[in-house]
C-alpha cells in the first residue's frame, strides 16, 4: 500500500473521518462519530463492504476518538500497516496568519486558539479534535489545512470592509472567505483538465453551504463569504448577503439577542426560512408539486437562490474583466442540472449556451456541459475536500 494521509473534520458534537490514498485519491475507510455528548451517540465506520454502526453515548472527543481508532483495530485497515504520513486537520478559520496548510506545533496550536473569537463555532472544536488526535496518535505529523488560506491572497479592495478602519483593526473585520480548499481544488482541476493557467474563472460551491469565487490565474479575487460563512449566496439555513440594519431592526423593534440573531440567521434562514426545508431536493418537489402557497414558496426560494447566483457570476466577471470557465460543484452544483439550466438560461444574453444532454448527464466525472460556440465555457467539477486536505497535508511530511 503506498502512503496515506487520516483526514479529520472535528466539528463541535461530531467526528467525521476518511482515510485517504493521496496519490490515487481513493478512500480507503471512512467514519463520523455523531451527538458527542448526548444520551444517544453513533458512530459509523466504512472499510470496504463492512459498515459497521453503534448507537452508544460518547462522552467526549477524546472518547470518540478512541472508539474510532478501536474501529481501525477491529474492522480494518490496521492504521499501523496503513503507512499513515500525517493526520489532517480541516480548520475553517485561519485568519491572517495561514496562506497555505501548517504542520501543528503548540505555536500553531495556540494561534488556532486565538482565531476562536473570529470562529466560536468551529475553531474550539477542531482544537478538541486536533487535542485528542495528537494525544491518540504521537507518532503521525498533524497538519491544519484551512478554509480560509486560498483566499489570503485576497486583494485589499476585496478583502476590506469598508468600515471605520479603526474598529475594523480593532477587531480584525474583515473578508477571510471560507470553502477555500474546495475553491482552489475544483479551480485548479480546472487548468489541469483545459491544460491552461491563464483562466479567468468562476467557481460556485453549491452545497447546504454555498460560496463563489473569482479565480484569476489561479489566484482568488474575489469570493462570497466574508468575516464568517454566512455572506454570499443564499444557502440552506444561511441568509447570504443581507443589509446588516435588519440586524439593527430585529434587535430594536423585536427585542432580539445577538444570540437568537445568530441562529436566525446561520439555522433558520435561506432555504430553510423561506420554504421550512433546507434541503434542495425538497425544495424542487414542493417546487413540482401542487398549486398552492407551498408551491409558490419553493418556487420564489429558486427564484431568490438563482437571481443572488446570477448576480454574482455578473459582478465577477466584470472583476475579472471577462470569463473563460463558469464551474459548478458540490451537492447542489454536481446534481442539480435543473438549476444549472436555469442559471445559464438567464446568461444566455451574453452568449453563453449550455448542451441539454451533457447537462442533463449523470456522471461522477468532471465534465463540460457548455455548446462547443458557447462564449464562455462551463464545467461541472466534483469536488472532494478530503482528498484536497490530504494532499495538502502531504506537502508538508
Ligand atoms: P453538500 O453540502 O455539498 O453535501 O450538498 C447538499 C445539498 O445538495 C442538499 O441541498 C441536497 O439537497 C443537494 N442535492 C444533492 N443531490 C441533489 C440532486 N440530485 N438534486 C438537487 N439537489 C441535490
């Protein structure tokens, strides 16, 4: 077996895990430890034909950690016979500090631990992660890949907020971006796939989170999600783009904390707000289904969720001054060829054209779906942020 990398996503009551091949990009094996700390914890483990599930309370990440590894042990692969090179990290907030993946000293550590008040949500639990897994697994270099780092090359007038600069300092407030990792894989598939370096592209990461970025020659220039996640685009549960003075509103006019603004909008919007689903299938069935207030709902959601999409591919490619390559990707992006249509519909005044049948094609390839006289090319990549972390996490053992 050649070499592989454990790629690790610690969330805050959950462990997802995949054991990765770099160089072919197979998975190997793959978990997730779920509702640490509840009464009732799963934990699912997939090696080959064998899937084996526990429904067991897990105290902790570091008890989660443990029965994973016990997993490894009993159903296979034997870490120890895996020719494991390094454990990656998936961290979402590497603030100004990380371009690109670091391997984790106490220094890294205590630096990931500082980015806490920029990611309350996301950066204390892949410390917990990261804690257990260095402590289970002394052996392996850990490395922290960051979500954030493709886009710490930002230019300034994308990455600054235009608000007193003091306070911006201050806090540091500004555009750090996120699914950086993703954006940098798919684009860079992209070139290799077209054989050219050059492009002027644009990325659309259409998941439950959704993002979309402006790469120029490689480098990012643009994307959609700022400070935190939930500028951009419209997503499941997130708003994307609103006027912060709603924040303002809410709290003046209906009394709401900063706590309840939060869930509302992170949990309970986008999607999810204007339809009661945050899952996109849903949302085309109620779409298709009968005449009604439901329908009507799911169908002005689309609406909102392509026209925010249309907006940003238009104000992109001015940034870029052009566009050669429009992608899509992620859940949403790889399967949703009825929003694909509708996306390049509303482009087709300025020559963009995409083939039905590739369209309509299902396939787990990167593929072109565009017509060959088509001004601007457009692709349907998939992603794989796992694979991603483990390459990268392979670049510094
Ligand atoms: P991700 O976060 O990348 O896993 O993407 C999840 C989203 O992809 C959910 O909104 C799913 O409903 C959506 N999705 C997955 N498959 C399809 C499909 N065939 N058609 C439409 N949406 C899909």
């Amino acid at each position: 077996m050649s070499q592989t990398v454990l790629v690790i996503n610690s969330g805050s009551s959950s462990i997802k895990y995949q054991l990765i091949d770099p160089a072919t990009g197979d998975g190997i094996a793959k978990g997730l430890v779920e509702k640490i700390g509840e009464s009732e914890g799963h934990i699912q483990h997939k090696y080959g034909d064998a899937i084996v599930d526990l429904h067991e309370p897990v105290a902790d990440h570091e008890a989660g950690m443990r029965e994973v590894l016990r997993l490894f042990d009993e159903v296979g692969p034997n870490l120890a016979e895996s020719h494991v090179v390094a454990v990656g990290h998936r961290i979402v907030q590497g603030g100004k500090y990380f371009d690109g993946p670091a391997l984790i000293t106490d220094e890294v550590r205590g630096l990931i631990q500082e980015l806490c008040a920029l990611a309350p949500l996301h950066n204390p639990a892949h410390l917990k992660g990261i804690d257990v897994a260095r402590e289970l697994m002394s052996d392996i270099p850990h490395v922290a890949v960051f979500d954030t780092a493709f886009f710490r090359q930002l230019p300034e007038a994308t990455a600054t907020y235009a608000l007193d600069r003091a306070t911006a300092e201050k806090f540091s407030v500004r555009r750090y971006g996120a699914h950086g990792t993703s954006h940098q894989f798919v684009s860079t598939r992209v070139g290799e796939l077209l054989g050219r370096s050059d492009l002027r592209q644009i990325v659309l990461h259409l998941g439950n989170g959704a993002s979309v970025s402006a790469v120029d020659a490689g480098r990012a220039i643009d994307t959609s999600m700022g400070l935190t996640p939930l500028e951009g685009l419209v997503m499941g549960t997130r708003t994307g783009d609103i006027d912060p003075a709603v924040v303002f509103h809410l709290r003046r006019q209906g009394g709401m904390l900063v706590d309840e603004l939060d869930d509302l909008f992170n949990k309970k919007s986008g999607l999810k707000g204007l339809t009661g689903n945050n899952d996109m299938r849903a949302v085309r069935l109620m779409a298709e289904g009968p005449k009604g207030a439901e329908r009507d709902r799911a169908r002005l959601a689309l609406d909102i969720v392509v026209t925010r999409i249309v907006k940003y591919i238009g104000s992109y490619t001015a940034e870029l001054g052009g566009l050669d390559v429009l992608t899509f990707t992620a859940g949403i992006g790889e399967n949703d060829a009825d929003l694909r249509r509708e996306v390049c519909e509303r482009l087709a005044p300025f020559g963009v054209s995409i083939d039905a049948d590739a369209n309509a094609a299902r396939s787990d390839e990167a593929r072109t779906i565009s017509t060959d006289d088509s001004t601007v090319r457009v692709m349907v990549v998939p992603t794989n942020e796992e694979l991603a972390i483990a390459r990268q996490a392979l670049t510094l053992v």
